[in-house]
C-alpha cells in the first residue's frame, strides 16, 4: 500500500469528550513488566482460591518478586462502561457492551486444512457450539488468504450457531500446491525435471503459507491486546510445518533447506505480550498415533531438537506436521489436542482453562535484560495439582523498532478485519467545509496511557505515527497518508492529555467512493499499535 506523508495535517487540541481513562501512569521507557497467566488444575478441574503467598515465581531459577497479582474468570464479563455517545466510535474492549472478561477465538484453518477436513472440524465446531454454557463468550474466525470474522465476541449460541452453518469453508490451492504429487511421464529426465519445478513452487507456497498463518496470528494478537486476563486461540488446522527441506538432506540443492523459528518466535512474542495461550486442534481426527492422545500425557522422550529460545522439544512423538504447532503451545503455556475425533470435547478442554486464571507480573532486573531467552518456571503450594504457563521470555531491553519494521506493523494493521488494541482510540468523523467544501473533519482521541514517553526536565516527549486510509465499502485503499507526531508537552498538558486523551484533528477530503476512514496509531518507542474504523457519514455533500 502506498502512503504519502503530509506533516502538517494533523493538529493537537483539547478534549472533545470526557473518555474516563483509567487513571494509571504513562508507560516509560524504563519501564519492563512481565506477565504470566498461570492455569491450576487438580483431579476434580480448575483451582480456585488461591493468594498471592500460594506461588514462587522463578526467573532462571532466580525467585522474583511479585508486583501484580490478579484472579480472573470466565464466568464475570467487564462491568459495562457508559455508552458511547451518537456517532463516536472505540477500538476499546470496555467501551464495547457485554465485553468478555476473558476471551475465546477459535480460528478455523483453511489455508493449512485439505477440504475434506474442513468439513469434519466443521461438524465438530457446531457440536461444539450447542453445548455452550450460559456465560461463554467467543468469538468464530476464519483463515484462508487472509483473517475473516465469522462472528465476534458473544454469548449469543443461536448467532454463533449460524455464522459456523452458513459457512462452507474454501478451498486453498496454496496447500494442494505444496503437495505436488510426482511426474510420470515415462522419460526419467523430464520426470526429474518437472519435479524439480515443482518442488520449487511447492517450497514457495510452503513459506507463503507459514507466513500468512503467522501474521494472521500477530493480527489476532495485537486485536486482543488490551483485553485484560488470559485469552486463548484455539487453532483447528491440519498441520503446520516448522521446518522445510531439513528431513532430505540429500535432496536437491535447489529446494529450499531452513526452519521457520525466527518466525515462530516473532508470533510466540505477540502471543505472550497479548497473554494470549495458543490451543492446536487437530482437525484430521484420528492420524494413527495412540501414544499422543488428547486424554494421554505424552510418553518418554527418547530425543529431543534443542531450541535456542527455549526448552528443548520433543519431536519423536509429535504427528507429522505438527512440531511447529506443539512448539507454539508450549511456549504460550497452552495445549494441543491430537489423534482424536472428539475435537468438540478438545475444544470444550481449551475453554475450560480459562474458568480461573491466575495472572503474575514482575519487573526484572535492567541488568538482566541481556537479549536472551529466559526460562520461566510457577510453582504452586498445592499437592495433586497440573501448573501450566508460558516456557519463558525474551529479556531484551527496550530496542526501537526498525522503520522497516513499523511499515510491516502498519501495513498489516490497516489490512486487517481485525481492529488493533495496543494504543487506544476512540473518534467520530464530521462534514466540514474545511479544508474544502464537502469534506470532513475527524477528532481523535489517543490514550497517552499507550504511548511511551520520557522526561525531560518540565516535559515529556515521546514520537507516534498516524495513518489515515480512506476506504471504500469493500475495503479497498483509496488515499492515504502517514504522519510523524512528535510530542513536546508541558507537565500540565501531558496530565491533562493522560486524564482525557490526545486529542488530534484531521481534516479530510473525501475520495469518491469513500466508506469509511481507517484510522491508526503506533508508538515508534515500542511498535504498538491501535487501529480503528470510522464510517463516512451519508451526507451527499460530502463526496465531491
């Protein structure tokens, strides 16, 4: 997508409404806080009950302090915030009616799942979702080129039944082509030579798939960011490879030969800094290997692959395809469900999880964070009792992120269905005649809470980009433009900013078939990143 930059089209005023921003301080710099969701579990379920003195936290063995100490459940959604007023619009959980306390997204697979699957995990899905209970909350999507909302976040089971009747899945030509069968023309040569060429493209639809799977993941991430407590994604796929080319070391050098850890482990971070446990779900049922049932523990592990990131990984008992999706599970502190045709009862398992979460948050040390991989280790003091929670973190001290790296989270962001979380946002889009009859003017409120700023003497400064995509109703760009918003605030303003919001105006001159205005702002000190849609009022004077 093409941006142009405009540097003076956006100015800063003083609030438009009263937002009822929590009151916390603005994140520092300086500032590094670790959060672990912790699930307990004994013989007869969930554990409830438990206090802070219950756990030790260990960080490479080392005992750490708990600052934060919270209980969720499942069962309590979000106290509702007072209604939004007419025409105004959030990205924000809590601004939203009946917002989960915890939230469910299963994901359903196209892209990585062969048609006839699909129809299985299907029925399974919908058996599923006639035996939801009164308090669940979850939200259906779907994965093919790209995320798509079936249905978001309700308790609604009528709804959710529906969006899951009504949708026949799609077929993925990019999984059909990773699987290429072999040539058998009669002349060896040209045997050989057409299987090279399409071992070729096999290996290219292989990493177009790990990586639209991945960023799909990040989207959903960075969707549930600021949701509070533990979430889960419940991930129904075929298979998912973590490596490619690595099991032939004698085949041809042409192929591609590599793993997708640096990939995977970019996703495992969004996941963690969402507190988000990832739940794989075979959805081939039954694959002819008893030893790793959904309701069996897995057996000994007589060898393992060392990971630099993390604790070694048993492979030998893991089906073909899924390393990489056992991999996520375990380094999310979720669990993965294989060689079973109960995946309504797996998926049941999953949501189960979340009925009490125990949530721990500890500032390490800043001579600690030394850019490696740090094993996390929860104990509880209970007898009889399962702790499951995230392998671990990745202690690295606060590195800007690349331009490079911004324009990805941008353009992935303003691409998505799924709104961003990480920097809130709430706007509402007028007519004007400025800057030209017929356009429109947009107030924008952005929660300084979200934004990473600094002190310096008497005031704060921090830098942000604003993006302003117009889009027309079926989603296409048709103009927009990024801006660099360095922040230079006197004390009284920043306090006031994080008691009522940054507010921001914009004037915009609508394009033709203008829709609806997307809206997003990242923080350059962290790469955080909220997002937001706002529809074009229909007002015939504003399309020129």
């Amino acid at each position: 997508m093409m941006m142009h930059r405009a540097m003076r089209g956006v100015c800063i005023i003083g609030a438009f409404m009263a937002l009822a921003w929590a009151q916390q301080p603005a994140i520092r710099v300086t500032t590094h806080l670790v959060e672990v969701n912790v699930i307990v579990r004994d013989k007869n379920g969930p554990v409830a009950g438990l206090t802070k003195d219950d756990f030790v936290l260990l960080d490479k063995g080392k005992e750490q302090r708990i600052a934060v100490f919270n209980v969720s459940s499942a069962r309590r959604a979000m106290p509702n915030a007072p209604p939004l007023p007419p025409d105004v619009y959030s990205n924000r959980f809590e601004r939203q009616a009946h917002a989960p306390a915890s939230a469910t997204v299963v994901l359903i697979d196209n892209l990585n799942t062969k048609f006839e699957d699909q129809a299985y995990a299907r029925h399974q899905i919908l058996k599923f979702l006639r035996s939801l209970e009164l308090e669940d909350r979850i939200a259906l999507y779907s994965l093919g080129r790209g995320v798509r909302i079936l249905h978001d976040f309700t308790d609604d089971q009528q709804r959710l039944i529906r969006s899951i009747a009504n949708y026949r899945g799609e077929t993925a030509h990019e999984l059909a082509a990773s699987e290429p069968d072999s040539s058998h023309t009669g002349d060896a040569d040209i045997d050989k030579w057409l299987d090279e060429m399409n071992g070729g493209m096999s290996d290219f639809y292989i990493i177009d798939r790990v990586r639209t799977t991945l960023t799909a993941m990040e989207a959903i991430a960075n969707h549930l960011a600021r949701l509070p407590g533990r979430k889960n994604l419940i991930w129904v796929s075929g298979s998912f490879p973590f490596s490619l080319g690595l099991n032939d070391p004698l085949g041809s050098p042409a192929r591609e030969h590599r793993t997708f850890n640096d990939e995977i482990e970019r996703a495992t971070r969004a996941m963690n800094n969402a507190n988000i446990a990832i739940y794989p779900v075979d959805a081939r049922g039954l694959v002819g290997m008893p030893r790793l049932s959904a309701g069996n523990k897995p057996v000994a592990k007589p060898r393992a692959a060392s990971n630099p990131r993390g604790a070694p990984r048993a492979i030998t008992d893991i089906p073909a395809g899924h390393d990489a999706m056992q991999a996520l599970a375990e380094r999310t502190g979720g669990r993965a469900f294989y060689n079973t045709n109960d995946l309504r009862g797996a998926i049941r398992k999953a949501l189960e999880d979340s009925e009490v979460t125990y949530t721990l948050a500890f500032y390490p040390a800043s001579q600690t964070l030394d850019g490696k991989f740090h094993e996390l280790k929860v104990k509880v003091d209970r007898k009889g009792v399962e702790v499951r929670h995230r392998k671990g973190y990745l202690a690295a001290g606060q590195r800007l992120p690349t331009d490079r790296q911004m324009r990805a989270t941008i353009d992935n962001t303003v691409s998505s269905p799924l709104e961003a979380t990480g920097v809130g946002l709430t706007a509402r889009l007028d007519p004007s005649d400025k800057p030209k009859p017929g356009s429109y003017q947009m107030m924008l409120a952005v929660d300084m809470r979200n934004l990473t700023v600094q002190q310096n003497d008497d005031r704060w400064m921090g830098a942000a980009e604003v993006v302003f995509v117009q889009q027309s109703a079926e989603g296409k760009s048709l103009n927009s433009s990024i801006e660099t918003l360095n922040l230079d605030m006197k004390d009284e303003t920043y306090r006031a900013a994080v008691r009522d919001g940054l507010v921001l105006v914009k004037g915009i001159v609508p394009e033709k078939e203008l829709s609806q205005v997307r809206v997003a702002v990242l923080d350059r000190a962290t790469g955080m990143i909220g997002s937001l849609r706002v529809p074009a009022p229909q007002s015939p004077s504003a399309v020129r």
